[in-house]
C-alpha cells in the first residue's frame, strides 16, 4: 500500500519543513512507499524543490500556482497529480503522529472494502486546550445524533447518513480523511455537479478555481457523507497547530466563516432541486439553512445590539422557512433596548 500525503503551502517554509519532517519521521512505514505532493499556493519566495530534496530523502512533487487558486483548487490538484493508493492532507502548519501511516494502513488492511476513513485530530500549540473541549463536544453530538457502530476502541461506522448531523457543525476529525484517490475526486465530481460545473479532465482546474472560500473542508465532508456509509477512526493521528491561527473570536474571521456556512447551504438547497443524492434531505437542509439565519440573527441583537444586522437575518430566515419560533423574534425586535438587555 503507497500513500500520498498532500501538502498546500503558502509563506509558510519553516512550518512546511515541520510539516514534512512529520511525515519522513513515520514509524513502520518505508519512505519508499510514501509520495509528499507539495502545491505551492503562489509562495514567495517559491518553494524550491532542490532545497527540499537535500533535506528530505522522501520522494517530492512540487506544482507551482502561477496565481492564488484557493483551498478547494489545491487539494484537488494534489489527488490528480498522486499515483498512490491512499491519499491524504495535511495543511502547512500541521503534522502527522508518528503512528498516522501504520494505524491508517491497518484500518484499510482490516476493512478493505472501506473506501475512506476519517481521522482523529490532537490539537497542539497555545491553545490546545480550547481545542480539545471544543471538538471533543462536537463529536459527542455528532455520535450522540448517528448513534455509530462501535467495532473496537477508536473505530466507529455510521450506518445512518451523518449529513443531517454535518449540516449543523463539522467537528475537524470529520474535515481530515484517508481516502483512496477514486473516491476522492468522485466526491469532488459530486460537489462540481452541484454547483453546475464541468468535471471534465480538460475544463476540470476552471471548475475547481471557482470553488473558492474558506470551510471548503467542511464542505467536501457533506458531499462525502453522500456517497459512503463513513468511518471514524478515533484515534489522534492527526496534529493539528492551534496557535490563534482563524480564531473566530476575531470579528472579521467570524464573519467570513458565517458567510462561508450560509453559501454552502445556500447551494446546498439549490442542488437538491436537481442532485438526486440530496433530494432525500431536502427539506432538512431548507430547515437548517432557516436556523442559521435565525441563529446569526439572535447573535446580532443580544450579543452585538446590532439591531438593524438582526432584522437583515431575520429577513433571510422567513424566507428560507416560516416557523412560529422565527415570528415570535420579530416582537423581541420591536422591544426597547433596556427591556431587551433582561430578556
């Protein structure tokens, strides 16, 4: 069994040579049979791929984006260009667990039918606490709404669709998969297919150019629970850096991350007028759309006093749905702002 490990850089050399030495440093697994794929994101300087074989005795492939090309883009292009059988991603700045390569050969070993597998994610760095509480209470409700099949201590399959459960939040351990290539890019074909673009091999790199916008990970994993009965393999392989990098609690990157939710869903809805893999979920992904809205509203008005922010998501929840709940805010819109700080 090979594996491509594909890593999209940008500015980043110290972290991407961490990031690299993360995967030469895999134990039972020969470097022979790992592939790091390097798509280089417009750095610069650019990555030099002379530098980086001196230092490193893995076998490297390096593509160069003349321009920008996005998340969506580069991962893409790091599956196409792989010849392994297993591929996975690991951002710049992250690392693998030394065991990631062996546990994740054993899970293919032992399910060879199974066509990918998620993977539990260890966060490091300053705030790795933060982290861990908050994924560790995400996948307790996504277990809690599936009720998964437990085959052992750190392997979980999901007999029922996680899609309903995705809809609502995308813990990291369901954003990082190892997947064998044919299934990756035919959940890539899914998501161009929603979004009416071409998945031809000549117009492909346009199409997938266009997907462009932060959350694409958490993205690709609702298309993908469209196409597969998952797997979790629980067990923290992957590192992922928590140094302050996209903190929501930053006003701007909360912003571009409600923004990013919402036009998922938003396309989501409009694919499920003609997708058949969605039409089943229809009206789940209309009701939640609906309470995104309402939620981002409630936020504006209690937690920003932004009333005029609040009456603009209010708008946009009726008309994605119209529920008695949703009604009843218009009135807590309407009450003075002394009154509305007690309720």
């Amino acid at each position: 069994m090979k594996f491509a490990v594909i890593i999209p850089t940008h500015n980043r050399p110290e972290m991407l040579n961490e990031a690299i030495a993360s995967i030469e440093q895999q134990q039972g697994i020969g470097l022979a049979r790992i592939e790091i794929i390097i798509i280089d994101d417009n750095s610069s300087p650019a990555v030099d791929l002379q530098v980086l074989r001196s230092l490193s005795p893995c076998q490297l492939t390096l593509h160069r984006n003349e321009t920008p090309c996005g998340l969506a883009y580069n991962r893409d292009k790091g599956v196409q260009l792989a010849t392994a059988d297993i591929v996975l991603h690991l951002d710049d700045d992250d690392k693998l667990a030394p065991d990631a390569l062996t546990t994740i050969e054993r899970f293919f070993t032992e399910h060879p039918t199974q066509d990918s597998v998620f993977l539990g994610v260890k966060g490091f760095g300053k705030s790795e606490q933060h982290f861990e509480r908050v994924q560790s209470q995400g996948l307790e409700k996504v277990i809690k709404r599936c009720k998964p099949t437990r085959v052992s201590e750190d392997i979980l399959f999901f007999k029922t669709s996680l899609l309903p459960a995705l809809l609502k939040s995308v813990p990291m351990c369901f954003q990082r998969v190892a997947i064998k290539k044919a299934q990756w890019l035919k959940t890539n074909n899914l998501r161009l297919q929603a979004y009416q673009k071409s998945t031809a091999s000549e117009e492909r790199d346009n199409s997938m150019r266009e997907l462009s916008g932060p959350l694409r990970d958490t993205e690709w994993a609702i298309y993908h629970s469209l196409l597969t009965a998952p797997a979790l393999l629980n067990k923290a392989i992957y590192q992922q850096r928590c140094n302050g990098q996209g903190l929501v609690s930053i006003t701007t990157m909360r912003d571009k991350q409600v923004d990013a939710q919402i036009a998922i869903k938003q396309q989501l809805v409009k694919a499920s007028q003609y997708l058949s893999e969605l039409q089943p979920f229809q009206q789940q992904i209309k009701h939640n759309l609906a309470d995104t809205f309402f939620n981002e509203a409630y936020f504006q008005l209690h937690t920003l006093n932004n009333r005029a922010q609040a009456f603009k998501y209010w708008i946009k929840t009726q008309s994605a749905e119209k529920r008695l709940k949703h009604a009843k805010f218009a009135f807590t819109l309407c009450l003075p702002q002394a009154l509305l700080s007690n309720e």
